[in-house]
C-alpha cells in the first residue's frame, strides 16, 4: 500500500482544517471487523465513534443490523438511517427518560433498548413506558472494574435484574459490561485481565438463569477486547473506533487488523521561530484530552509539541526552516471519537479525491425528539 496513501489530490481546494473520511478503507474496516467476529450477527458496533448516517447505511449493506448508541440523538439518527435494533448505552435520567421513550414510539420499525443500573431508575423507566402503554428492554449495566457506571455483579445486581423483570412495562434483556480499563497491549495479560474481570459477570449470569431469569443477549467490551470476546458466541461485541482507527488504538491493539480512515488536513499558519511551525488545529478541531501527542503528523515524525491552544498547534522541527506558510499536511488523531464530534461536516474521499460533504448529524444533543 502506498506512504502517502492519504494525500488527495484537490487538497487546494478544502478548506482546513478539515476530517477527511476515507470511504474505501471504512468500508473495508467493516469488512475486516465481520471476518474478526466470524458472524455479522455478533456484533453491535458503537456508532459514537462516527455519528453519520452514510456510515450506517454502509453497515447495514454489510449485514450489520445492531447498534449502540451513547446518546437519544444518536440512537435517532441510526433509527432515521433505517437500523432495526439500537440499544442505548448510557443510563437515561431526567428528562432524557421521556425522549427515548418518545423516539421508540417514533420509530416503530425500529427495537430500541436501554440500560439501568439501580431500582429508582427502573421506576421511573418503567412509569414514563407505563404512561403511553409501551414496553421496553432493558439491560442491567454491570461494573467489571472501570468504576465508571453500572453495578457491581453480586446478590444486589441479582435483585436489581429481577426488579427489571417484575416491572410492569420492562422486559429483562440482559447484561452489559464494558471493559473500557482493559487494554494491556501484551494480549497473554489482556486475555487474563480480561478472565479475572468477567468471572463475576459469568457468575451472575448463571445465578440469573437459575433463577428462571431470562437472560437473552450480553453486549460486552470496547474495542482493545473485541478479538477476545468474539470468541464467545454468547456475546454481542460492541467496539466503534474498529471503523475510522486512529493513533492512540494501535497503541494498546497493536495486532488488530484496521486501517486509519480519518484524517485531519491541517496547514502551516505561521512561523513564529526558526524552528517552529503553527498549524491550524487547535482544540476545536482536534480531541484535547489525551497527553501530546494528540495527533500523529505524517510526514513530520520528529514534531516536538510545545503549544496547543483553541486554534493553534505549534510545533518544534529542524524542519521549519524549509517548510513556507501555506504547507498542507495530514495529521491523524490520537482519539478519534471526540475529534469527529467537534466537525459540523466531514470531507469524504473516495479514489484519491474530496467527493462530498457529509454533515455529522449525531454531534447535536437532540435531532428531533
């Protein structure tokens, strides 16, 4: 495959900086993330990663039929684009409960699902379900160790899942756990990490089927733990950055297969000293919360990062001197999901080329409902 796969050739006329998504290799992730889990049916892919209508409908070309979602709007915008099974996860409090109760009756075609992780939650879920005569599935969110969400697996998560299933208008659908902690490049200590984190989760599982609990799907791990738990037909993987990759993933997945999709065309600004650049990418254009380097620059592997601001990034290089202002370069980002977030469009290359503006319909909070 060529270095400068990247460069596209009408870069003078795309204003920076730009995302560009790359339409070839996107839907050759898809491909490659179908072959990992051996079964289209086993996954789930989080579409926060992306947030784009076209993206789903290319998911749905290759068998994709499941999704999750982070937020109503995303959930509304993958029902919008046609995808029969959305599952939201991300516990709805507040007025939030109402709205994706509100988007399942909107959406009839479409399965919607949520997650809970205590009993005052369930009630009101199940008393804004109970208003306008709906059912809903609802999945308990387990705590394996992230500390982040959900319930730690045990006697209280038995009852808290049961209370989901004595509910009037909720349907007891399952468990979800993400593993978001879990991401040790080695994949022995991965393998084993990830062993000592789920046997809990497996515990309680057996304890709920023995208990005559239904238990219908599992929807598991990000995407460091993919490959691991599309071993297990019991489970629904749930990985998102599979599909436009970025630079901080290989970092911790170094053996997964995925190519780089997004990219973000920058240009040299200024040149404040002899060895500095300043691009224009600054924090509303670039994920901010990761150390430097937040962006991997191609083309310009020895950057040294010294300023990072809401428009600027500068840059040290024994480079600059040969470099003008006006340069284009591509930069890929380390965290690719919250960087798409901060773009109204995306580029979209397709044959070497900038063929369409898509606009990134799910970074709004609320679309419709």
């Amino acid at each position: 495959m060529s270095e400068s796969w990247f460069k596209i050739r009408n870069e003078a006329d795309v204003p920076s900086p730009a995302l560009l998504i790359y339409l070839e290799r996107v839907e050759e992730n898809i491909r490659r993330l179908i072959a990992l889990a051996g079964d289209v049916s086993r996954l789930r892919p989080h579409v926060k990663t992306h947030k784009l209508p076209q993206i789903i409908a290319l998911k749905l070309k290759h068998g994709i039929t499941r999704f999750k979602a982070a937020t109503v709007a995303e959930a509304e915008m993958v029902a919008e684009a046609g995808g029969p099974d959305v599952f939201l996860a991300y516990q709805p409090v507040g007025p939030n409960t109402a709205r994706f109760v509100e988007l399942s009756l909107r959406f009839p075609r479409t399965r919607f699902s949520t997650m809970v992780d205590n009993r005052a939650t369930i009630l009101e879920l199940n008393q804004a379900c109970s208003r306008v005569n709906h059912r809903l599935p609802v999945l308990i969110d387990l705590n394996c160790g992230m500390n982040r969400t959900g319930i730690t697996p045990g006697p209280e998560a038995l009852d808290v899942y049961r209370a989901i299933h004595n509910a009037s208008h909720l349907d007891a659908d399952g468990l979800h756990v993400y593993d978001g902690h879990l991401h040790e490049p080695d994949p022995v200590k991965l393998s084993a990490s990830v062993e000592a984190a789920f046997a809990p989760v497996w515990e309680l599982r057996s304890q709920l089927l023995e208990a005559g609990l239904p238990v219908p799907r599992m929807i598991a791990g990000g995407t460091p733990t993919t490959p691991l738990h599309a071993k297990d037909g019991r489970i629904e993987c749930g990985a998102g950055t599979t599909i436009l990759w970025d630079s901080g993933q290989p970092l911790v997945s170094p053996d997964q297969p995925f190519l780089h999709a997004a990219v973000l065309l920058i240009r040299v600004v200024s040149k404040p000293t002899s060895n500095r650049l300043c691009f224009d990418l600054g924090h509303k254009a670039v994920a901010s919360e990761m150390p430097h380097p937040r962006v991997q620059i191609l083309d310009l592997p020895d950057a040294k990062f010294v300023i990072h601001s809401e428009e600027h990034l500068v840059v040290e290089t024994p480079l600059a001197s040969a470099i003008p202002v006006g340069t284009t370069f591509y930069a890929i980002p380390r965290h690719i999901c919250p960087t798409v977030a901060l773009h109204n469009e995306v580029s979209v290359v397709q044959g070497g080329m900038v063929v369409d503006q898509w606009p990134v319909v799910a970074r709004a909070r609320r679309l419709t409902v």
